[in-house]
C-alpha cells in the first residue's frame, strides 16, 4: 500500500436538526433535518479523500444498517475500509440542534462501538499501520488505545496527530504518556482538560502539554483565529470575518487541510493556512464535510482568505 494518511476513531450517523427559529431549552422547536456520515475521524478522511489524499479508515460500526450505509458512503468517496470492525452492536450516532446562524445550542452523541477500538484490536494491524505517513486519532477511542497509539509512533517515528473531540473526551490524555504525539489540536476550552495539573491558564497548559513531550499544540481561539506552540516559540494566524451557517465539524475540517498540506510537503505557515481555510469553507456549507472541495479549490480558498500574506 502506499504510504497514506490513517484515521483512527470515530464513524457515525450525523443528524443534524436546523432550527427555523432561535433553538429554546425545554421544548419542541421546529426544524429541518440532514443527515450525513459523520464522526471526527470519519469527517477527516472524507476531506483528505475529497483532496486527493490517499487515506484509510481504522472504526468500528455494527452490524446493522447504519453501519451498512456508512460503509458504502465511505467507498464512495474513496475512503479504505479494509481495516474496518463490524461488531454485534448499535452503530454510533450524533445529534445536533443548531440555531438559524449556525451555532450550535445542544449536540449528545452515542457510540456504542467506540470500546471495541482496542490496542489488542490495532495490534493486528501493525503493518498496516506501519505505512502511514501520518496516523490521525480522536479521542473516542479508548484511553489505553492513545497510549498504545503514542508509543507505537514514537517507536516507529510515524507522526501522530490527536484531535481531543471535547472536553470531557479531552481528559483522557491527562494520564496518557503523550511522549508520541506530535501534534494535539485543542480549543481554548479542550485546553485545560488535556492536562494533569488540573484548573490553570492558558500559558500553563501549554507548557505542561510541551513538558510532557507533545512536540506541538495548536489552540483553536474561533473566531480570533488560531495558534501553534512548540518549544522555539509560536505561528499564529487570524481568521477573516464570514457569515458563519453551519458550525459543525470546523475543527476537524481545519485538522484536514493542516494534515493534507504537510502531505503535499508544505510549510508550518501554509499548513496552517490550509486548516483555517478549509474550516473557514466547511462554516458557510450545512454539514461537516464540504462535498466540492478539491485540492485546486483549497488552494484557491487560500489566496481568497490570505490574499496579502506571502
């Protein structure tokens, strides 16, 4: 095979329920539904398969039709599923009330066969996994399995890059050795729940995730853009004003457009340029994937959003 990006986590059901007025708590609100494959690892191999970036997915769905659907969306779109689990279980789901501008009011999701993610599962696939160029992990998955992951791509110098998903998620790698990771890609609240040290700032978290061997910490600040750190200092870029209308699945398009970039061989500074511009596209489509987008078009959305920075 060749060398590929490898998307470890999840891959779920989204339903994603558009308020036609401002969402209210404790009633029914009326709104229009979409429906989409979805899941943090699921959104990123489908943005790098959509830019022409070879890349498998390493899940776990059931045995039902959910997980029939979602299998033939990801053959569709050029995903590889070789190292995908079916198991006896409820194929995972995530839920979303979002309000008429796109932010999100509520989101609660299921997954049921996230526990079946193993390190006694990956172990089978250690060639497989040996052959990626980058592996990207979100923490739906097992604790023990970070950990596992961390170490096998430090020992085979693979770079591992993990995307915290939320900030109860995001507590699993407060006890995780990170000595492996490359890269983690928190937002400002994610932040502090990656760390063992408990309630802090923002200066102190990163200096604990540095301290722990983490090579890089990109915080995400919204809508005032975004930062790397790393122990010689920090890249930071703004985000240029857009009328937002769906929040959904921003991060993990920015983690896409970083991923794909690096690929291609890159700089820190236009990676950086890829993740905000690709988000800075998947926030004015419905849903978390933006469907159109090629390898051609990111770039060009990288002139748009960047048109006086070198």
């Amino acid at each position: 095979m060749a060398s590929s990006i490898i998307c470890i986590g999840a891959l779920l059901v989204d339903e994603l329920f558009f308020c036609t007025g401002e969402a209210m708590a404790a009633t029914s609100n009326p709104a229009t539904l979409k429906r989409y494959a979805g899941g943090v690892a699921g959104n990123i191999a489908h943005h790098l398969a959509l830019l022409d970036v070879p890349v498998q997915l390493v899940t776990v769905v059931g045995n039902d039709s959910d997980g029939d659907w979602l299998i033939n969306e990801c053959a569709k779109k050029g995903i590889g599923t070789e190292a995908v689990l079916r198991v006896h279980d409820s194929t995972g789901k995530y839920a979303s009330i979002l309000n008429p501008d796109g932010s999100l009011f509520v989101a609660a999701c299921t997954d049921p066969c996230g526990k079946y993610l193993s390190s006694l599962f990956l172990e089978q696939y250690e060639t497989f996994l040996s052959s990626a160029k980058i592996i990207i992990a979100d923490t739906n998955i097992p604790a023990e399995t970070i950990q596992w992951l961390s170490s096998f791509c430090k020992a085979k110098n693979i770079l591992l890059l993990v995307e915290p998903v939320s900030v109860s998620k995001a507590k699993k790698l407060a006890g995780t050795d990170c000595s492996g990771i490359f890269m983690v890609t928190p937002n400002e609240d994610e932040l502090i729940s990656l760390c063992n040290s408990g309630p802090g700032n923002t200066n102190e978290a990163i200096s604990e995730l540095l301290a722990r061997a983490i090579q890089k910490v990109w915080v995400r600040k919204g809508s005032a853009g975004s930062e790397i750190f790393d122990r010689n200092g920090s890249l930071s870029l703004h985000a240029p004003e857009i009328i937002i209308k769906d929040s959904t699945g921003a991060g993990d398009a920015a983690l896409a457009g970083w991923a794909a970039a690096y690929y291609w061989g890159m700089n820190e500074e236009q990676c950086l340029k890829a993740g905000h511009a690709l988000a800075l596209e998947i926030l004015q489509a419905a849903g978390a994937v933006s469907a159109t987008i090629t390898k051609e078009k990111l770039l060009n959305a990288i002139k748009k959003y960047y048109p006086d920075e070198k």
